[in-house]
C-alpha cells in the first residue's frame, strides 16, 4: 500500500509532505504501458499532485497540467482528496536517452510551455464553483523544480520540491517512487531555511532510500536531519479512475442521435476508451438501440 503523510517541523514553521508511491506509478505503466521516460515523467507529476493536494483544503479535484511543445505533447495528472491519483501523458511511447547526469531525460521529454494547478470544489455538492487556475512558464520541464517555482511564484510559498521514479528492467519495471514536499511558511527562520537546504543537498536520492524499504516518516527525516518532525496525518495513496461502463453510456448519449445511430448502422456497436485509465468500454447495439430510443422520444 502507498501512503502519504503531512506535519510539521520547527515549531509549526516548516509543512512536510511525504509520499511512497511505487505501487501507484506501477498501476499507472500497467494501463498505459508508458515508455521509460514517459514513466518517469507521468510518476513525477502524480507524486507532485498528490503531495500538493495535501497541502490544500477544500477542494474536490486537483491537477496539475502541463501544455508543452516536447515528445510527450502534454502531461495531466489529478489527485483527489481520498487519496485516489489518476493521469496520463499524450504520447505514451515518446522516449529519449538518458540526460548527460545518465538520469531519465524528463525536461526534454516535456519540452516548453506551461504548468497548470487547477483546484476544483463544489461539484461533488451538484454546485458549479469557478475552479481555481494558477500558471506558470515550465522552468526545466524535470516536474519537481516546476512545481517549486510554481508554488514561490504563483502561491508565494517558498518551498523544496523532490521527485523521484526508479526504474528497472524487468516487471514490474517500478522499483522505487515517491517525494517529498517542504514549505516554509510564515516565521519560518533564515537558520532553519539553510539547514533543511544543507540537508536535502547531502541526503541520498529518495528513490534510493524508499529501494531500501523506507517510508514516508523516513523520507520527511531524510530532508529534515536534526529537526524533529511532528507527524499530523497520514493517508494511502492509490491509481483509482472514476470512469465506469454507466458514464461510457452517458458520453454516447450526449454525443446526439446523428452520432449514435450511425454507430448503430455502421458499426453495430462502440467502444469507448478511458484516456485516464485505458479502461476500454464496449457498448453493444442494443444499448445503442436503448439510447437512440431515449433521445428519439
Ligand atoms: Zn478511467
């Protein structure tokens, strides 16, 4: 099971978040049979969502959204409040070699353009809230420092970003994912501030660390060192989709009877693919039949 925690550090001063998250980012290769670096990248931004919407109230639905120029033509990654993660990439085969670091090369696979947080609330109620957007040019593309100078610029929270996804040759391909998200918020202080950095720049890689079966309480430690952290919540952490066979139906009704019936006569039937999922629907003539009749009366 993956899970995520949050708490706090130095008297309240610092918000940690820390998430293991390898099953999730399996589940997500599983579906989508993404390519290596595509993998990374999808990974890095779930991890970077869920850690995200941790850190907010009241919302039903967070994403964050990239629009880029790169191979993998845009990335869309949702984290709700229980914990379910869901996203995909547009091109799930875009591939490159590794970066001179011999790391995945995520910011080239990304490309230029923007970063979306997009904060939804209300529609779980029937109410229709305007959703929250906020953006920002995509810096290196590498999904943890966008997030960072998202969240100075655009939420003036000053904040450390680590993303992580490990791969390995052999299935289930995911050997390691997580993050951790550190904020300073108001009162912080400038010694706190250069420690935590001091210890993040000399803490092994996350992916490393959650390889050796560590958890998030210890990831929040990796980046704190000395400072002691006080725990406030914990919850798990899953790759659910919200898509069923009834929402197929009601995404072919709503395309109208002209769409319908041709699909009817022409192709005695449809099918219908999750793009968050890569669950595939088969609708069968008679439901076609059922709906065209609906929309005829
Ligand atoms: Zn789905």
């Amino acid at each position: 099971m993956d899970k995520l925690i949050h708490g706090t550090a130095a008297s309240d001063t610092v918000r940690v978040v820390a998430a293991v998250a390898t099953r999730t980012v399996e589940e997500v290769v599983a579906r989508h049979g993404l390519s290596p670096t595509a993998t990374a990248a999808l990974g890095r931004t779930l991890i970077g969502a869920a850690l995200l919407g941790a850190t907010q109230k009241d919302f039903d639905r967070l994403t964050i959204k990239l629009e880029s120029d790169g191979p993998i033509g845009g990335i869309v990654a949702e984290a709700r409040p229980t914990g379910a993660l869901r996203g995909y990439v547009k091109n799930a085969l875009a591939d490159l070699p590794a970066n001179g670091n011999g790391k995945f090369d995520v910011g080239g696979a990304v490309g230029s353009g923007m970063f979306f947080v997009i904060r939804e609330s209300g529609f779980e109620l029937g109410l229709h809230n305007t959703p929250y957007v906020g953006s920002v040019p995509i810096q290196t593309g590498e999904i943890g420092d966008d997030l960072a100078f998202y969240l100075a610029k655009s939420e003036q929270i000053p904040s450390a970003v680590l993303l992580g996804v490990l791969l390995k040759n052999t299935e289930p391909f995911v050997s390691a994912a997580g993050g951790v998200l550190v904020q300073m918020l108001p009162g912080a202080n400038e010694h706190i501030i250069t420690m935590i950095e001091d210890t993040i720049a000399h803490a092994p890689h996350l992916t490393s660390v959650i390889g050796d079966g560590a958890g998030p309480e210890e990831l929040a430690e990796l980046v704190l060192g000395e400072i002691e952290f006080k725990k406030l919540g914990e919850r798990e952490i899953r790759f659910e989709c919200t898509c069923s066979h009834e929402k197929a139906l009601t995404m072919i009704e709503a395309l109208g009877a002209d769409d319908v019936r041709s699909m009817l006569e022409e192709d005695t039937g449809a099918s219908m693919a999750c793009g968050f999922c890569s669950s595939n629907y088969k609708i069968s003539a008679a439901e076609l039949a059922a709906i065209l009749e609906r929309l005829s009366s």
